[in-house]
C-alpha cells in the first residue's frame, strides 16, 4: 500500500478487507499491521483497541450502504413513487455485493461478537435505520417490517449459499408486492 494514504485509512482498508474475509474473531491484529504495512503503534496511535477497529469497520460499511442508497435515490426519475424508493434499498444492498460473497459484513460480524458487545448494538441500530429508509419510503409500518424481514432473511441465506442470487429474488419479490399493494 502507498505511504501516501494515511495509516489510520490502510489499517482500516486491511481490517474491512480482512474481518470480511475472514472473520473478526479469526483475523488478528498482526496480520492487519503486516497488510496494513504499518507499524503496531500506527494502529493503536489510531484505534484504542482491536474493538475499536471492529467499531470503525461496522461504521464504515453501513456507510458505504447509505452512500450507495443516496445514489439509487438520487438517480430515481421525478415523481417515483413510494415502492420505487423502497427498492431502492434493496439495490443498494446488491450493489454492494462483494467478491466472492460472504453475505453481510455486518450481520457476520455481529454473529461473532457477544451479547451486549457495542460492536452487536451497532449492527442493531444500523439494520433498524435501514428499516426506517423502508418506512420513510412507504410510509406503512407493518410493510417496511416485511420488506425488513425479506431483505435481512435474503442476505443472510444468500451468504450461506456464498450467491447473491437470493438476494435478487428477494429484490424481485419485493417489487412484485410493491406493484401489488
């Protein structure tokens, strides 16, 4: 990696790269730096702890979601209306499918990590919030819960079956029921 880049940003390209991959619990420290092509006081100079940097990789991509949702909104023709602005969410899921597929970054992080561990409460806040983009695009609470369910349900099967093609299926069927309701 360039030297050029700010450590903080190559420790945390590594970790994300790694923890994906990999798994939190299964990816060290060491192997971070030695990717990272840091020293192990750039990366405590930068985070606090290997927590920390779990927190700043559950940050970041729930982040990169939102952007990528902000486009897909964005790039809606005048006058969408309420299901288009919800499937958005479910193509801003597909647009950031990796390679190859492990499913949710987040979700599979959170499995990792104990009951009652910080890193856990993120991912259920960021999985409440993109609930809440299904609710502010439809306006029905019950729907935006269903669709919730699809979606979440779709990704985690899909990263078992390491194939997003449950999550376009899902896609799919979100819009059918959209167009229907």
């Amino acid at each position: 990696m360039s030297d050029r880049i700010p450590a903080r940003a190559r420790i945390l390209d590594a970790a994300s790269e790694r923890f994906y991959a990999r798994g939190v619990a299964a990816t060290g420290i060491d192997v971070i730096i030695a990717d990272a092509g840091v020293a192990k006081m750039s990366l405590y100079n930068n985070f606090a702890s290997k927590a920390d940097l779990v927190s700043a990789y559950l940050e970041r991509r729930h982040q990169e979601f939102l952007e990528r949702h902000r486009r897909r909104v964005e790039a809606l023709p005048a006058g969408a209306g309420p299901g288009a602005r919800a499937v958005t969410v479910f193509d801003a899921y597909l647009d950031g499918v990796d390679d190859p597929f492990r499913g949710c970054g987040l979700l599979n992080a959170a499995g990792e990590l104990p009951t009652g561990d910080p890193g856990r409460e993120a991912v259920a806040r960021q999985k409440a919030e993109v609930e809440d983009l299904l609710r502010d695009a439809l306006g029905d609470e019950a729907l935006a819960e269903h669709l919730s369910l699809l979606l979440e349900g779709a990704m985690v099967r899909a990263g078992l079956e390491g194939d997003a093609d449950r999550l376009r299926r899902a896609r799919r069927t979100a819009a059918e029921l959209l167009d229907e309701a």
